[in-house]
C-alpha cells in the first residue's frame, strides 16, 4: 500500500478571529496587547479588535489591534508588530501608530449602514454605533479605523473619549504638566549630582539679561542696552522682562512712553548690522495725536544709535503683508488639495489649484518684503522700525527673515533655534491661540509660524549649501508644534509661560529659584525626542559654515569667516553648477527673475534705475556668499511647493529610490567618507598647529559620526537602500487613508516620476 501524502489546504481565511471564542480558537492564546506609557500616562478608554486601514485600494495589509486613548495620546498596538522600519524616525516619546490628542484637529465618526457621520466635539453625546472612525490631524495625516468586529458600545466609548480629551477644559489639563512634573522627580538625582547649566541646552533662551548682551556683544550694537523695566512684567504683558533699547533712551522716557503702545509694549530691537543699522519691531500708537511725537523721539533715538546718524525707515506691514485670517484660509485650501481632495486633472491642472490657494503666493509676499527691508538695512545703511498693530504676529516672520537673510549665524542649528526663541518665543507670538491647542476658537487659528517655516525651507532649496540644518529638522520642528510635552509651543507669552509654570511648580512640589528651562524643558534639547544617530538627520552635508572643513594642499583645515565691513563681500571663484549659490540646472532662469518685479530682464545699466534696482542687480550679478547675505529668487517658477512636508503621507507622491533624499544619502556618505580620511591623514602626518585633537587614533565611533548615512564599502550596492523613499524619514503607510481611489492617469507615468494625489475623501465629506 502507498502512504497518501496529506495535501495542503487550499483555502486561507483572513477573517479576524470570533470574540467569544478567542481561547477555544487561537493557540497559543492570544499576546496581552499594552501600551507604552510615558511617567504619569494613563489609559482612559479602549477597544479590542479593530482594524487600522493601511490601503484605499484594499484591506489585504490593514492590520488588526486594540485602539487606545490615554490622556495624551491615541494608540493603535497591532495584534501582529510588523518588523520595525527604517524607513523612518524612530521617535523616542510616540510609537509608529501614535498620535498625540493636540494633534487632533476632527474626529470623524461613521456609521456605513446608517449612511450618517458625525464630527465630534467634547462633551457630546453619539446617537448611532460608529463603523468608522477618521482622525483629521495637524500635520496632514489621515487615519482610519473600522470596527468590523469590535463591540458596538466599546467603539462608541473610545470615539467619544478621544473627541473628550482632544478638547481640554484648560491649559493646565495638557499632558505635559503632567509628564514634566513625574520626569523632573524621577530625575532630581541628575540635577543634584552637578549637570550643566540650564540641563546643558546651548540654545539661548532670551529670558535672562546675559543672553541679551551676548547677542548685542555679537552684532557690535555698542549704542544699545539691556533695559530692566518689565521686571515681572510690570510694564508690558506680553513683553518679555529684559528688552533690548537705544543707550539714549532713559528708563522713565520708556514707562512715560509705553502707555502711548498698544499693551504698553515699547519698541523691541531685533538686530545690529554691522554698518550701524537697527532692525527695530513697534506696535501701533493707540493714541492718534500722539503718534507724530512718540514717532519723532522713538526715531531721534535710533538714529542716535546710529554711527552716521543714517535716517530711519518704518515698515507698516498690516498694510502690505496678508492677515492672519487670510493665511489660514489658503493653508486650509493648500491642504485640501494636497491630501483631502481626489486628483484626477492634469499636473499643469494641480498645480493651477495649488497656485489658486494663494499659500504659495503669501510665501513669496514675505520674502520679497523682508528681501525690500534687507536692502534698507545693507544697501541704504538705514535702520529699520517693522510696525505692526501687536506686533506678536507678521513682525515675527519678517523680522526673523531680514535677520535670516542678513546673518550667517541664524543659518547655523543653535543659531537659528535662538531666532525662533528670541523673534516668536520671547516676543509674545500668541501660539496658545494660532495652534489652537484648547480648539476654544477657530477664528484666531492661524499657521504663521508654519508659513515661516516653509519661507526657510524656499531659501535653503536655494541655497543648499548656507544652512547647517536639513528640510527633516524643519518638518520635525513644525510636527513638535502639535506635541504638549514642551513649553516652546504651548502659551501666548513670556509672563503666561511664566506664571503657569510658577503654578505648576508648586503644585509639584519643585523647589523654589528651580530653573523653568530644567523642569519644563523647551523642544530644543532633540535627545527628548531622538537618539543621536537620529538627530544627524538634522545635519547638513553641504553645509559651508565656520566649522566646515576642507582640505587645501595636503593640511586639514576648518573654513573661517573673517571680519568684514558688511556681509555683503561675496566668495569668488565659486563653481559654475554652483553660482549664486544654486543648483545646477537653474542658473539660467533665475539670474533674470529678479527680486522685485521692476528688475529689469537683463544685468546691463538703466537709465532711470533706482537705488534698489541697482543693489539687486549686483547682488543676483555675482556668486552668491554662503556666509554673507542670501536674498531669495521670487519668480513664481523659483518659489515651489514643499513637498516634504505637504506630500510626505501621499502615497502616489512617494518615489521609491527618488526625490532629494537620494541625493542627500550620496553627500552624506561622500562626507562622512571625506572626515574618515581626515583622521587617517592626521594619523599619517600628525595634528596640526591649529587642528582639533582628536579623541582617540581611530576617530570617533560609528554612533558619535555627523552623518546619518555611513560611507559605504566597496562591497556594497551602489544603488540607495530599499527602504530609500522621496518621503524619508517619513513613510506615508497607513498614515493617509480614505475611502476610495481612483486611478492615476497614464499620461503622469509617461511623463515621468511626479506621481501626486490620486485618492479621494470621505464621500459628501464637508472636513
């Protein structure tokens, strides 16, 4: 007799498993799902058997677990983990699945055969079972969640619970009043034992008079002073307590004239230019028969500040820059086209739409008034007042853009997280209120700080190699907005961020005199958040810098910018691909498209030309100095959508192996390479008079190394990794997912890689 062998089955079933027959059914039995929580998390509500959706087109790789809420976060723990990523960033306080509840901004609940969907709101009640549920969030993702076969009145209860406490009552309510309080507990051993000073952050944080005169040592502004009159804020509210002021200037002329500005906030100085011009930031005078005299002494003094006694220029932008209220309105646009709306036009269709959004338009009308108030400054030598009516909002952004545009050093890391602290921070930009982080009123939400972020990153996608930070650092800090943990983000000024954390202080039990920036850290120290290795994402391989070293007749050498008169002497025989500081490829048509639009199309003399015509003309005729001043390109084909940060979670947008990020693995190898050749030739011929010593022969160990990506050897592909997307270190799997899709049309892959959105939302959706 012949053996049958048995055969295998035919059929595999990928129904999740009966709730009532979980033990009888499943061996081994099922894995206890748990969430990981933070010091002082708990869970509030929770549902098992849920199915996260991680494809429109089909269910095939959704993945089935238990939805939590907790009182910062909601949590999706799989039933199976996939392998972990490295497609992304790993981040050190929020799993792959989670999404802080202030990054909440609706909370879609459906029911499929009832036809009904509800957005809800705290306290609300839920009158059908949910089948769905869709978080709309902050920083462009969509999540979906079904409950096929989770109970009907567990589903209703986290839906609820998650719409609860995404709304908090009250600011003290946030989670991280909670986490910093058990955090600074649980770690009073390492303030006892003698860590650095302000727990070794190296960012300033400008709430102390030493930072001020550091920075006025640093811009030469030797006819300023610190001024001490809103100590405890007995003066402005919203003024930070040490301000910056003409030396002329008596402290009782100030709080004789503070009364005359809107919320007692005297004139604010921002920057020196080393040609003796002052970058000044003004409210409005609320008193109208005032206004000339105050003008007239707050401009005397200035200019008396002045070592030519050069003539001041005030700015209004309320009358030449657009609203808060208009900026949120094309950001609301800008994002429905790029992740709500389904795309079945045309590219040269989208980008129309994009276009008619106006986010890119308001872009460009920062740049370009912040690029006029840069030749004021450096071209004219005259000082400049930005007058806004609370200068908290549109000073902010163009005050940190002239200085961005005009100083070297705001373009480094520390540098330019000190201008963020010092121009928004310190200044009283109200982003309790723009983030709407209590969702108490929609009317005064506005992304400004967003808008700011994304005129960085049009210069740095100019002038690649000016800036120490990468387009990630930037998608980081504007994604750290939505995260309570840190006071960076989370009040409207300095005397709010002060008063809540002398409360929250003492409800702690925290010693008084104990540094705010030790117990409720700001988001500048990155180890909250990232492991060394990633935080080199941050890091530039391009970068020319002061510490950027080069290799000139066999000697390691560091480049160092000497002194110069103005920023405006430029670095001679730079490299063709490189003029002006662009990439190859683009130098033909920006050198034309000037500036301003009176910039005539050619570089030839004019008659009739004005001053300003002239200072852009030769500035756009030379190559561009990485260290000196940087002026934008603001034709509209120069002025692109970021793409990194509006197209990272759509799917269709994600090239594998393409985008930027290709390129900036090759740099990276390329200049972790070079520094690894470095230390064999310091080995080889010994340090130099004027080199670092090193730590060790060897050089430093792979997890201490700049550069994310290592250098490769020769046994290695030359081709980037698998995991290599257009949207790293982001992965857009399972974090933008709608109902339905349509198909992308042929003709976007006969014209090559630029693959955009091709799915659509919720059916009749009015999100």
């Amino acid at each position: 007799m012949f053996s049958v062998k048995p055969m295998k089955p035919t059929f595999k079933c990928y129904l999740p498993p009966v709730q009532t027959d979980v033990k009888k059914t499943i061996e081994p039995p099922i894995k206890k799902l748990e969430p990981k929580l933070l010091q002082g998390e708990i869970v509030v509500n929770e549902v098992n058997f849920v199915r996260k959706c991680i494809s429109a087109e089909s269910s095939q790789d959704d993945l089935w677990g238990k939805l939590i809420c907790t009182n910062f976060k909601v949590s999706f723990i799989p039933q199976d983990a996939p392998a972990k990523q490295k497609s992304k960033l790993s981040h050190l306080l929020l799993g792959e699945h989670d999404i802080p509840l202030t990054c909440l901004e609706q909370v879609v609940t459906v029911n499929d055969t009832k036809g009904k969907k509800k957005v809800l709101g705290s306290n609300q009640k839920l009158k059908f079972n949910p089948t769905e549920l869709i978080l709309y969030c902050k920083d462009l993702r969509i999540i979906r969640f079904c409950f096929d076969e989770a109970g009907p009145e567990s589903a209703k209860k986290v839906c609820l619970a998650i719409a609860h406490y995404s709304h908090p009552a009250d600011l003290q309510l946030l989670f991280g009043f909670e986490y910093q309080g058990r955090r600074y507990h649980e770690s009073k051993g390492e303030h006892v034992n003698g860590s650095s000073p302000r727990g070794g952050l190296q960012t300033p944080i400008f709430d102390r008079p030493s930072d001020w005169d550091r920075e006025i040592k640093r811009t030469g502004a030797s006819e300023w002073r610190v001024c001490s009159i809103n100590e405890g804020y007995a003066i402005s509210q919203s003024l930070p307590e040490y301000v910056v002021v003409p030396v002329s200037l008596a402290d009782l002329d100030l709080k004789k004239y503070s009364m005359f500005f809107t919320d007692q906030r005297i004139p604010l100085w921002c920057w020196n230019h080393p040609n003796g011009s002052a970058l000044v930031r003004m409210t409005g005078i609320n008193d109208p028969l005032q206004q000339k005299k105050i003008d007239q002494r707050i401009f005397t003094a200035i200019t008396k500040s002045h070592p030519q006694r050069s003539e001041v220029i005030k700015s209004e932008l309320d009358k030449c820059l657009p609203t808060i209220l208009d900026i949120q309105s094309a950001f609301v646009k800008i994002r429905q086209i790029c992740v709500i709306d389904p795309y079945e036009e045309s590219e040269e269709r989208w980008l129309t739409s994009i276009e008619n959004s106006r986010w890119l338009e308001y872009v460009r009308a920062f740049l370009k008034h912040s690029a006029e108030m840069v030749y004021l400054l450096d071209g004219k030598n005259s000082s400049v007042i930005l007058q806004e009516e609370e200068d908290r909002d549109l000073c902010c952004a163009v005050s940190s853009l002239v200085q961005l545009m005009l100083d070297p050093h705001y373009r480094s890391l520390i540098g330019f997280q000190g201008l963020v602290q010092k121009e928004w921070v310190m200044a009283g930009h109200r982003f309790l209120d723009r983030c709407n982080h209590l969702k108490k009123n929609d009317k005064v939400e506005s992304p400004l700080f967003m808008l700011f972020l994304d005129c960085v990153w049009q210069m740095m996608n100019q002038y690649p190699a000016a800036f120490e930070f990468t387009e990630a650092y930037l998608t980081v800090l504007s994604d750290s907005m939505w995260i309570p943990l840190f006071s960076t983000f989370l009040f409207n000024s300095p005397k709010q961020r002060a008063q809540h954390l002398m409360d929250f202080a003492k409800n702690k039990a925290i010693p008084q005199g104990e540094d705010q920036v030790v117990y409720f850290p700001p988001v500048w120290n990155w180890s909250q958040q990232f492991s060394t290795k990633d935080q080199t994402l941050f890091n530039n391989p391009m970068y020319v810098g002061k510490g950027a070293a080069c290799v000139q007749n066999g000697e390691v050498k560091s480049f160092r910018r000497t002194k110069q008169k103005n920023y405006s002497s430029t670095l001679r025989g730079t490299t063709a691909s490189m003029r002006n500081g662009l990439r190859g490829g683009e130098e033909t048509l920006p050198r034309r498209g000037s500036l301003v639009s009176e910039l005539k199309p050619d570089f030839s003399v004019v008659k009739d030309e004005s001053p300003s015509e002239r200072f852009f003309r030769d500035w756009f005729s030379r190559p561009a100095d990485q260290q000196g001043v940087l002026i934008p390109l603001l034709m509209p084909s120069h002025v692109a959508l970021w793409k990194l940060f509006f197209l990272r979670w759509v799917p269709e947008a994600c090239i594998h192996k393409g985008g930027p990020m290709t390129a900036y693995h090759k740099l990276s190898q390329l200049v972790d390479e070079i520094e690894i050749l470095q230390i064999h030739l310091r080995r080889y011929k010994g340090p130099s008079p004027g080199s670092t010593p090193l730590p060790s022969p060897s050089g430093p160990p792979s997890d201490q190394r700049r550069m994310y990506f290592k250098a490769s050897s020769p046994n290695d592909p030359p081709t980037p990794p698998d995991y290599l997307t257009s949207s790293f270190p982001f992965t857009p799997v399972g974090n933008l997912c709608r109902r339905g899709i349509h198909g992308t049309p042929i003709s976007k892959f006969l014209n090559g890689a630029r693959i955009w959105l091709s799915t659509e939302t919720l059916a009749n959706d009015t999100v």
